[in-house]
C-alpha cells in the first residue's frame, strides 16, 4: 500500500516517524557545517 502524503504543514513538520534518526542526522550535519566553518576560516587565515 503506497504512502499518501498530505501538503498539510503540520503532517510534514511531524516527520516520518523516525524522530531519532531526524535529530541524528541534524545533529550532524550541524556539526560538519560547524567544522567546515572553522576548517575555511583556519584555511583561508579570516
């Protein structure tokens, strides 16, 4: 049986069901971007 997804905001603000995943994987990407700021800074002597 095939998903139906809504355009409802609220329905795609709740997510997938995976609420750990999301905050994983969040969590992480705000780290390389974290990193990667100080790396370019570091690099390019800002």
């Amino acid at each position: 049986m095939a998903h139906k997804h809504t355009a409802d905001p609220a329905e795609i603000m709740r997510g997938t069901g995976h609420p750990e995943l999301e905050y994983a994987a969040g969590w992480t990407i705000a780290g390389l971007v974290t990193i990667g700021t100080i790396v370019a800074a570091w690099v390019f002597a800002i």
